[in-house]
C-alpha cells in the first residue's frame, strides 16, 4: 500500500445579501500551501437562495483493493439531480471550467443496491471538486462523503448535513430522516450488515473517511470481514476489511469509530423480530404418545398455568412456540399416561394439597381417546 496522499480541505460558504437585496456570493480559487495541500472553496449565486456547500473531506489512501464489492441486489436508479451517469453532463463542464483536461466523470466499478462510486478522484486523480445540484446541503462531487449522503439519500431518504468522513456516523440524528440506529465499533453481537454506513477516523488528519458496507461475512463469534464501496479512494471503488472479535479492523491510518444501521433492512439485512421469550418451564414435564401418533407434552408454567402443546405430521399446535392452557393452580409437574384404549390420564398436585384428575380447572385431568379429545370432569385421587 503506498503512502498517505496529500488531504484536500475544503471550506463551506453561504451566499449573503447586499443592500439592494439581490445575492452575491464570493468564489475562491485553489491555492497550494507548503504541503502540497490544495485548499479550495465554493459557492453558489443565485437569487433569493442561500445554498450551503459542505466541506466534503476524505483521507485517501493508495493502494489496491483487498476485495471487489459484492454485486448490486437492487437498482436505486440515477439520483434525480444527475445528468447523465456520474453527473457527467454536469460535472464536466464544470470540472473544464475550472481548468481540468482529465477524464471526465464515470463510474469505477463498485456499487450497491445500484449506487455507483464515481470518479476521477479528487485525490488520487487530482481531479477538480464540484458541487453538486441538488438541492439544500452542499456535497463535492466525488468526495467520499457525497457517495454516503447520496447513498442514504435514495434508500434511506436522509437528508444531507454538515459532517466530514469521520462524523457522519456521529453527526447524524433522526431530524435528517432514515430512522437510522447508531452502532460503534466493537460492540457485542454488532457485526456490520449491509447498507450500514461506517465512519472512520484518523490520526494522521482530522477529516477522516466513510464508505457502506456492501458485503459482510461474519460468523457468531464476531470474526470475518466485510467488504465496502468506498469513494475517493480505491481504483476501482471497493475495499475488504477484516472483523475480529466484533471490531472491524482499519486501514492505514483510518479505524473505524461506528456505523449507521437500518433495523428495516432497506440496505439488504433487516433486524430479526425478537425471538418470543420461552415459558420457563422446570425439569419433568410430561411426553406421551398415543395410537395414532400424536406426540402431547405437557408441562408446568412459571405461574403454575398446565400448559399442553402437540405434535402431528402437520407440525406443533398450537405452534411450536406457544402452548394452550388447560388451567391453573399447579404447584407439581404433571403426569401423563395412555391406557390401552387411548385414554389419556392426567396427574399432578394442586395448591391445595389434592392430586386430581380430569377438569379444565382442577390440577389434573383425564381425556377421552382422539386427536383433539374433550376433558372429562376433575376426579379427585388423594389428599395430601
């Protein structure tokens, strides 16, 4: 991997008004400090508008790409403020406006969800910054944080804010849109999903970089990798990142800090439901099979309910995660037994000391032969 490219910081601008109240807006050259740092700097004119332009900043690293992005499951479409693929109708001629003989802008290679990274690369290619056209807040064309904020944009339907690479993660809140949830780096059972976008900060600059997550393979001890759409960065747009132990490893000097997450799953992984908590059950519970092969269990709930669920070639009633309840006031487990004829009998102990069997209220309980027999009435067989 070669070394740290020189940074590009950029500076935001609001248009203001003058006396007569039309707008007048400044326009700052690039100019080159001792660094062979470009600092550069634009805004917008325009009549009774104020158009913010976001510092869209990104550390970029050279080198190649560890792993190709996986292929786009779905197709968001061009952005409705596109023209031509990449903007290219209208990066271009604003990129030859400013002096640029390069390329002109297309697609590296990578995406997600039909979200393409885009070049050439203000870093690597030297390639001019333009501000895109759509509007509200302003982000550089192809700085790595317009690909975050176009991405969540058009499957997220988030709205731009001011955040560099290292705090779109940190910066975002739910006024933006999205519904989006925090995750940071490290923490338990939090593997990256897909769509998830991940911040990164750096110690060498204080910019920092983001990409989204289009891949991940990571098994339920937190170790694998995931692989990124990265914007500004790779060749090709893509990258591949180690996880262990549930943190997901750096590159050079980027280490990522958190990402965004969607527990509905527009990025291609929703949130499992929540797995119904299981009716605490002591050990004994009671299995019989009948003639026909009907498997019944039944068994004692936590507030001493008798609960029964059974088994057929169709699967579980009356599911495999509930039971019915055929009464309450245990305080033993229950005791079941088939006679030769198919009947079902019963047994347990009931708060007040009786062992009992046959009623819907009563401890215990003896049933007629049959897949969904009836209960017969309670018999009360010792005292305690």
């Amino acid at each position: 991997m070669s070394a740290i490219q020189p940074q590009r910081s950029l500076t935001a601008f609001r248009t203001s008004r003058n006396g007569s109240g039309s707008s007048r807006s400044s326009l700052r050259r690039p100019l080159t400090t001792t660094a062979g740092v470009r600092v550069a700097a634009v805004a917008f004119a325009g009549r009774r508008r104020v158009v913010a332009v976001l510092a869209a900043v990104c550390i970029v690293l050279g080198g190649e790409s560890l792993a190709a992005a996986s292929s786009a499951s779905a197709d968001a479409g061009a952005p409705g403020w596109w023209s031509g693929a990449c903007d290219a109708n209208h990066w271009n001629a604003a990129a030859a406006a400013r002096g640029w003989a390069g390329v002109g802008a297309h697609p590296l290679g990578a995406s997600y969800l039909g979200v393409p990274v885009c070049g050439p690369r203000p870093i690597a290619d030297g390639a001019p910054d333009v501000a895109w056209a759509k509007a509200g807040w302003g982000e550089y064309e192809w700085e790595c944080t317009e690909l975050a904020f176009r991405f969540m944009a058009q499957i997220y339907g988030v709205s731009a804010y001011s955040a560099n690479g290292n705090s779109v993660v940190g910066n975002y809140t739910t006024a933006a849109g999205g519904n989006l949830v925090k995750v940071a780096n490290g923490t338990a059972n939090q593997a990256p999903k897909l769509g998830d976008v991940m911040s990164f900060s750096s110690s060498t600059n204080s910019f920092g970089h983001v990409a989204i997550v289009s891949a991940s393979s990571v098994d339920g001890n937190g170790n694998g990798s995931i692989g990124l759409i990265s914007q500004n960065d790779t060749a090709n747009g893509s990258r591949s990142l180690a996880v262990a132990n549930w943190r997901v490893a750096g590159f050079g000097s980027e280490v990522p800090s958190g990402w965004l997450h969607d527990p509905a799953g527009r990025g291609g992984t929703s949130d499992p439901p929540p797995t119904p908590a299981p009716q605490s059950l002591p050990v004994g519970n009671s299995v019989v099979v009948r003639a026909d092969g009907t498997v019944d269990v039944y068994a004692r709930g936590a507030n001493g309910d008798l609960l029964h669920k059974w088994l057929t070639s169709a699967g579980w009633a009356p599911s495999w995660n509930t039971w019915e309840t055929l009464g309450s006031g245990l305080v033993g487990d229950p005791r079941a037994i088939v006679r030769a004829d198919g009947t079902v009998d019963l047994y347990a102990q009931g708060a007040n000391g009786s062992r009992r069997s046959g009623s819907l209220t009563a401890p215990c309980l003896r049933r007629r032969a049959g897949r969904r027999p009836q209960w017969s009435s309670p018999l009360e067989v010792a005292s305690a």
